[in-house]
C-alpha cells in the first residue's frame, strides 16, 4: 500500500485542507468586516502605542465634565461597531441564500431547504456572520480596557503592550466562550436572562454615575465599571424574542411601517426590532454630539479627545460599514469606486492659509514698510545706549531658540520665558529688555509668539497693573487644543474628498486649531491675555516708528521644494538669510494674518495640520510667461528643515557683526563692542544619542530610503544647532562684540544630571513628557516642577538678578 492510500496521509490531508478552508474564511470574513476592524487597530495604536495616546487618558480621568460623555462615546462606539457589522452579516447571509436558491431553481422546495442549511455551499457559513460582530463589539471594550491598565497613572503597575496584547486575546478567548454559554441560557430562559440583564443594566448604571459624580475617582474604578459594561454588552447582544402576532392586525404608526421597510431592505429580521431601533437611536444621540464637537469649540472643551476620537471612529466605521453594507447588495465594491473618485476627480482646494482682508486701504502693502535687520539692529543698540555704556562688563543680549514639539514645546517655552520675565520685571531693566529675536519652530513658535504677544499687550497696560507672564502663559497653553482639531480632521477634511464640499463656512483641520488657540486665548481669565486673534500687522516693526518688541521668527518650510521660510516683523534680505522665503514677502498686499495664523503656520506636522497654500501674484515683468501670473506655495513645519530655529539666528548674528565690524558709526561700533551674545536654547525632547540598532534584511530593502529620511529629520537639526554652536565660539574668540555662548536649557534632563542622580543611587528612569496639543494636568504638573528645578534656568536666573 503506498502512502497516498494510508489512513495517517488521508487524515492529515483531510486536516490540511480544513485548515485551508478556515484561513479562507477568516480572511474573508477580515476583509468583509474590514471598517470595524481598521478602527480596532487604530485605536490599539493611538491609546496603547502613542504617549500622545495615553497622557489623553490621563486627561480623561481628569476631566471630570468628559466622563459623561465617555459613557456615550464608548456605547456609541460598540453598539455601531457591533450592530453596523451585522446588518452587513445579514446582507452576506441573505445574498448567499438567494444564490443557492436561485441555483436551486425547478427542484423540490425540501432539497432548497436542505441545501440552504448545508454551510458547505456557503463561502461564509451563517456561524461566520454571526460571530465576527459580537467578537468586534468585545474588541472595543477590551481595546479600552486595556488602555486603561497601561496609564501612566497607575505608576509602575502599569503593564506593557506586550502583556496588553497577550491579555487581549485571552480577554477574547474568554468573550467567545462566555458568549456561546449565555446565548445557550437566553434560548432556554429568556425571561431569567432578561431579569440578569437588565439587574446588571442597573448596577453599571449606578456605577457610572459614581464614576461621573467623582471627580478624583481612581482609574481601576473606571475599569471595574468597564467590565461591567462588558457583562452588560454581552448579555444585551444575545438575549432573544420571538414576535407573536397580534390577535388583530394593526397598521404600524408611519415612523414603524418606514423602520420595517428599511429592515426589509437590509435582510434584517423583524425579530431584531428592538435591536434596530436602539441602533438608530444611540447612532443618532453620537453623531449629534460628534456634530455639535466640529461646529462648536467649547462642546470639544467638554468633550475632550479621548471621547470625542472613539465618538468619532464610530462614525466613521459606521460609514465604512455602509459601503459594505450596500456593496454587498448591489455585487459591487463601492469602497473601490470611492476612492476611484476621491483620487482621480479630486476636489477644489481646502488648505488655504487662512487669512482676512484689511479693514481699510490704507494698510494695503504694510508688510513692505518693515525695518531690515540693519535698521533694527542699529534702533535696538541706540535705544539701549545709555545702559550699554554704563555697564560695567558687557551688556547681555538674548537670542532665544524654540525647539519644535506641539503643546509641550509652547508650554514649556512660554513658561522659562515668563519665568524669567517675571523674576526681573520689577526692576528697570527686565528680562525682555535684552531679547533680541524669539526664533521658534512648531510648538517652540507657539511658545515665543505667547511670549512676544504678552509683551506686546503689555504695553498697551499700565505699569500699575500686577501681571505674571508665567501665570498668563500657563492658563493659556493649558488648554485643549486637541478636540475641535481632530474634530475636523475626522470629520470635513475626511468626508470634502468624498462629497467635493469646500471650506468656505468650515475651516480646515488648521484653520479649526488657530480658531481654538484664539478662544483659548479670549477665555484666559487673567489681567493679561495673549492676542492670538490680533492681525499680526498691528505688531511690526516699521521703518521710521519706535519699536519695543523683540525680532519674532516662526520657522516654516516650503513644501514643493524644502526651502526654509520665514514669518517675522521685520524683512528678510535673501543676500543675509541664505536665499530664505520671507512668507509676508509673498502675501497679497491687501491680505492680512492673525497671530494664530502666524505662530501655526510653523506648527503644520502631519497629519493633524496639512500643508498651507499662500499664493503670491507676480507683477509683468517679472513672469517668466505672460500666463504666470501667480506662484503657489505650500507651506509646512519649519522642523523639515530646522527644528529649533538656529539656521536663522546664525546668519542674523553673522550679519549683525559684519554691520559692526564695517560700520562708520564709532559710537555703534563701540556699544557692540561690550554686547555679549547668548543663545538661550530651549529644548523640550530627550537629551543624548540615539541608540544604533539592527534592522531585519527584508526592513532593510523594503524601508531604508523612509528610515534614512526620518533620521536625517532628526540628524538635520542636530547638525544646525552644532554648527551655530562652533560658530559662537568662533565670535566668542575673534569678533568685535564682547563675548558669545550657547545656552541650553533643558525640559528632559541632560547626560551630566543623569550622571549626579546615578551617583546619588537614583536610578529612576525619566518618565516621558507627551507631544501633543492636549497635556494632561499630570503632565503639565510635572513641567511646572521642572521649571523650579532646571539647574540652567536657576543658574541664568541668578546670574540675571545679581550679575
């Protein structure tokens, strides 16, 4: 007997193959469930993967307003991810029924009968369908619960993501089981199982509401109310009714007769009544909360991201799962011609830097009337000519650097610079008074434009007025920047590709970020508030006008072609910038910008900000052809190029001393001369090497060209910041000011800190500060204690006070 007839092949061949039909149909089953499934691992990778991720947990928790609408987001969430997947399961089953009836044809209506009840003649059998939605709705809540035992605030009890993903799939494991049990009870009891359900209905409920009503709850608490929601959910998806008709036949109310025609429709059975009309209710109760977020910034205030992101992906699947639902009764792949059409036609442009017109004509062409550097350079000494001579060694002048970083860059950059301010406003001679330039880029450019902006409303007070920059600052960049952004980029940027809408009433992702910092701004309640909704034309300086202000440079990035560009005050010389845009340069003469508009346009990193489109009309005789009449520009984050800003600083100190050097003004000459330049450098990212590791050879060939840029992303500033670095040592030794250094201060602390605490015997590692534009209060707790004990900070503050 050879061993192709032998029972062992036989039996594993018979294996082999139902292993091929079980692959089959799981990958099947993935790609028809796809949209709640794609949602599943989105949010696997924002709450258990990204810090971002989990500080907005740690928000949540307190927050003590979002937690009611947690309740509503999550059951939003796995109700529609649930019950939108099985109106598609039954559509599938439905569409597989009519298949082998139509096949069956002329045959008796018993082999039609028997044939319909053989899973063999189903690509997915009726057990498929009816699992993979009660194992998405699981998903959900395990997703979340999972989140939660991987806070930050549970401290060193919190577990991994490798032991979150071990613990999910048993969690699943666990689900299925459970669920074939109660289904099992609920078709034996119903009545009893109706009596647990709703007895468990009510316990959730009123631990929901201790969970609302305490606003220093613990996290474990939440989780606890979890699982119970969990048990709820599953005695809820599986309870059973039978219709029994009416003794007389009543015409249904219009509102029943047009759900039944809907449900008829979707291949869903009347018995499932119930189920529908809560699906319709709960979807409608979200979707007015997910609308009311994009259209009103102090609802997403309320909301917060946490809520608001699941409120959102359940939209969005619950789309997704409607293009299923009708590609599979219509046999086409509608998803496909979606995207066909979302690709190829395109729609008209939405990213717009979003500007507003001048209230009169006068102001048109202001931007062209600004000071060159060497005009404010030679304001900005003989303004100080007397404190420069009267000082004894030299006269500090401050170029302060701004690294990128979202909220915790501008909270961070804000808060030294207030310090600072605060801490010598008392006397003649503040802070403020040696600032020569703010040069940020990304969230640094929202930490100096706070700070400038400060200083500029400041001016407009009396000086009898008590303020603190610091307070100011830090009731501002506080705020929750986050949800009306995400708001928009998960709702009017998504859907304009699809229905071709233009932004005319709604702005963009960017245009609803630099909308909530103004609010955010207004709602500050302090005696000084930051302008943010200020045209920045009002802020200038203007050639042959007195100027208290500081140089502001938000550092930006052209799109097209990665030159640098720069927003600021006064007007850049290409000769002395290195060939850098001047963005104000570009605008239309009778369009103005807002200070939110300004600091963001430094701030546009994918994806939560697209690239902003400023067009710039070209006189005659400058066109290359008469038709070019515009140039379009598309700008993005200044960290493509330079992530902290030094590029610009070092070529304005280069040509401010080449000034010196060549003036004739001796008196100039001489007041340079005592001027010691400090660039004070605030970072706000981990300090050190990057570690070298392997790569896989198939990583290697598949992503090195995307993993090279990345690292040049990094390595690019780096460099910048080394070369202006050497480059003040080189004026420090040979120039004709004073002296020069380089000043950093650091948010994370640095290698010889590390050192000192290592030889302490604290051997704590340094838990991460999250990038975000939304820091939770234990975050933000932590920066303040930072500010207080950042060794270079109270150094520079000691060296400031007693010089």
């Amino acid at each position: 007997m050879s061993i192709l007839d032998s029972k062992f092949f036989r039996t594993s061949w018979y294996l082999f193959l139902l292993l091929l039909q079980f692959i089959s149909r799981l990958l099947k089953s993935v790609w028809l469930f796809f949209p709640g499934i794609l949602f599943l691992v989105l949010a696997m990778w924002c709450f258990w993967s990204l810090n971002q991720g989990k500080d907005i947990i740690v928000a949540f928790t307190e927050n003590h307003q979002a937690k009611a609408f947690f309740f509503i987001a999550i059951a939003f969430w796995i109700y529609v991810s649930w019950y939108s997947a099985r109106i598609v399961a039954y559509l599938k089953k439905g569409k597989q029924e009519d298949r082998i009836i139509k096949i069956m044809e002329g045959c008796p209506p018993e082999e039609t009968e028997k044939n319909l009840r053989n899973k063999q003649f189903f690509d997915l059998p009726p057990v498929w369908l009816q699992t993979f939605p009660h194992i998405i709705g699981y998903a959900c809540l395990l997703v979340i619960e999972m989140a939660v035992l991987q806070s930050p605030v549970r401290g060193e009890a919190a577990i991994t993501s490798a032991k979150a993903t071990w613990f999910f799939f048993l969690g699943m494991i666990i689900s299925w089981g459970l669920d074939g049990m109660v289904r099992d009870f609920s078709g034996k009891n119903l009545k009893g199982s109706r009596i647990l359900f709703y007895a468990l209905l009510g316990v959730f409920l009123l631990a929901a509401v201790g969970v609302i009503s305490n606003p220093k709850g613990s996290i474990m608490f939440l989780l606890w109310v979890l699982l119970l929601l969990h048990g709820v959910f599953l005695l809820y998806i599986n309870l059973r009714k039978k219709i029994v008709p009416p003794a007389v036949k009543i015409r249904p109310f219009i509102i029943t007769r047009w759900m039944y025609s809907v449900m008829g429709f979707l291949r869903i059975p009347r018995t499932e009544t119930g189920y529908f009309r809560w699906f319709n209710i709960v979807a409608m109760a979200g979707l007015i909360v997910y609308l009311l977020t994009i259209r009103s910034i102090e609802t997403s205030w309320q909301l917060g991201p946490f809520p608001f992101v699941l409120l959102a992906f359940a939209v969005l699947l619950g789309f997704g799962n409607i293009l299923t639902a009708l590609s599979v009764k219509v046999s086409i792949n509608l998803h496909f011609i979606i995207f066909a059409i979302a690709l190829l036609l395109g729609s008209d442009e939405t990213h717009y830097v979003r500007t507003k017109r001048f209230d009169t004509t006068a102001q048109h062409g202001v931007y062209n009337q600004r000071q060159d550097l060497q005009t404010y350079f030679r304001n900005w000494v003989n303004d100080r000519g007397a404190a420069i001579d009267s000082a004894a060694n030299n006269y500090p002048v401050y170029f302060v650097l701004a690294n990128g970083g979202a909220s915790r860059s501008g909270y961070w950059t804000a808060s030294v610079l207030g310090k600072l301010e605060d801490t010598t406003a008392a006397g003649n001679d503040p802070f403020s008074r040696h600032v020569f330039c703010l040069s940020g880029t990304s969230g640094g450019g929202v930490g100096v434009a706070t700070f400038f902006s400060l200083l500029y409303e400041r001016e407009k007070m009396s000086k009898e007025v008590n303020v603190s920059y610091l307070r100011s600052a830090r009731l501002f960049l506080k705020k929750d920047f986050l949800t009306h952004t995400l708001a928009h980029m998960l709702g009017p940027d998504y859907f304009k590709y699809i229905f071709h809408v233009d932004n005319d009433d709604l702005s963009d992702r960017a245009g609803a970020l630099e909308e909530t910092v103004e609010a955010g701004a207004r709602t500050v309640n302090d005696t000084l508030r930051s302008p943010m909704d200020q045209p920045f034309s009002k802020m200038l300086a203007l050639r042959n006008q007195p100027y208290n202000l500081p140089v502001l440079c938000i550092n930006t990035t052209r799109m097209q072609d990665g030159n640098p560009a720069v927003v600021t005050n006064i007007r850049l010389n290409k000769e002395i910038f290195n060939n850098r845009e001047d963005v104000m340069d570009i605008l239309n003469d009778t369009l103005d910008m807002r200070l939110s508009t300004v600091s963001i346009l430094g701030a546009r990193f994918p994806y939560i900000s697209p690239a902003g489109r400023v067009d710039q009309w070209l006189p005659e005789k400058v066109r290359v052809k008469k038709t070019d009449s515009m140039l379009i520009h598309y700008f993005v984050d200044g960290g493509y190029f330079d992530n902290s800003g030094a590029g610009v600083v070092q070529e304005m100190i280069r040509a401010m001393l080449i000034q010196a050097d060549t003036t004739q003004d001796l008196q100039f000459k001489q007041r340079v001369a005592k001027l010691h330049f400090v660039v004070l450098h605030i970072t706000n990212s981990p300090v050190g090497v990057a570690p070298l590791v392997s790569i896989s050879p198939l990583k290697n060939d598949l992503s090195s060209p995307i993993l090279t840029i990345l690292g040049a992303y990094d390595m690019q500033t780096t460099v910048n910041d080394k070369r202006l670095i050497n480059f003040l040592k080189d004026v420090d030794r040979d120039s004709i000011c004073k002296s020069a250094e380089y000043y950093p201060i650091h948010l994370y602390k640095d290698p010889a800190e590390k050192e000192a605490e290592r030889k302490r015997g604290d051997t704590l590692q340094e838990i991460p500060y999250a990038m975000n534009w939304f820091i939770s209060d234990t975050t933000l707790k932590r920066m303040d204690n930072r500010l207080l004990q950042q060794p270079k900070l109270q150094g520079l503050i000691k060296r400031i006070v007693s010089p």
